[in-house]
C-alpha cells in the first residue's frame, strides 16, 4: 500500500472540518493541536489558543491514560482538532490518534493553508508548545 492509500485509509475514518467548522468546535471547547514544525509555524503564524505537540510524541501527550500527558487530555471523549501545514500528516495524526482511544480526533481539511484563506486568525505567538 502507498502513501496515497494510507492517507485515504486514514481519511475514511475521520469527519474532517473546514477551516469555519474547525473554529467552531474550538469555540465550544475542542482541543486545537498544531503540529507544524517550528520553521512552518514561522512562515504561516501561530494560531491562536493552539496546542503545539511534536507529530513524534502526540499519542503520548493526548493519551488521558499515559503519564506523559498534556493536562487538557482529561479523557477519551475530548474533541481534538489537528492542524498541519496543508492537511496531509494531520489526517494521519487524528487517525491514529482515534486508534489509540480519542475517537473524536479529527483535522482541518487544507490546515493552515486554508485556515489562512478563510481568513481565520493567525499571530506572531508566542505559541503554547508542549514539549
């Protein structure tokens, strides 16, 4: 299977969210995870109220059961929104995200590309990251 095929895999299980959608669901308490790199995030902006975590160690810090976690991660049922730089790893990262328990993980159809387009906030930071 090829990369093409992982991602559609991954894709078919996740109720993605447009930009507008995405913003809504972080009004009414879902969590929004950013796991651009540090140069990305430089070059795009940092959104507002956003997580950072690293896309190497993102089950750990959302997993409510694991030690490492962030202490927004308070349970299974946490809506979580991830943002990449054009919506490709994101989708990968909510999928297995859902594998590991939180089957509300989803992301931004198009990140922050089409986060930007929509005319969504972005800023200079600083950004919240999670180490």
């Amino acid at each position: 299977m090829g990369a093409a095929e992982v991602l559609a895999t991954a894709r078919a299980g996740l109720q993605r969210l447009t930009p507008h959608e995405a913003a809504a669901a972080v009004a009414a308490g879902a969590l929004l995870v950013d796991t651009r790199t540090p140069v990305h995030r430089a070059e795009q902006g940092e959104l507002p109220g956003a997580l950072v975590i690293d896309r190497t160690v993102l089950e750990w810090r959302l997993d409510p059961a694991c030690p490492h976690r962030v202490p927004e991660a308070t349970g299974y049922d946490v809506q979580v929104v991830l943002v990449c730089r054009h919506g490709y790893s994101s989708s990968l990262a909510a999928a297995s995200l859902q594998a590991v328990g939180l089957h509300r993980a989803t992301d931004v159809v198009g990140g922050v590309e089409a986060w930007k387009a929509a005319g969504l906030p972005v800023d200079d930071g600083p950004a919240d990251v999670r180490p």
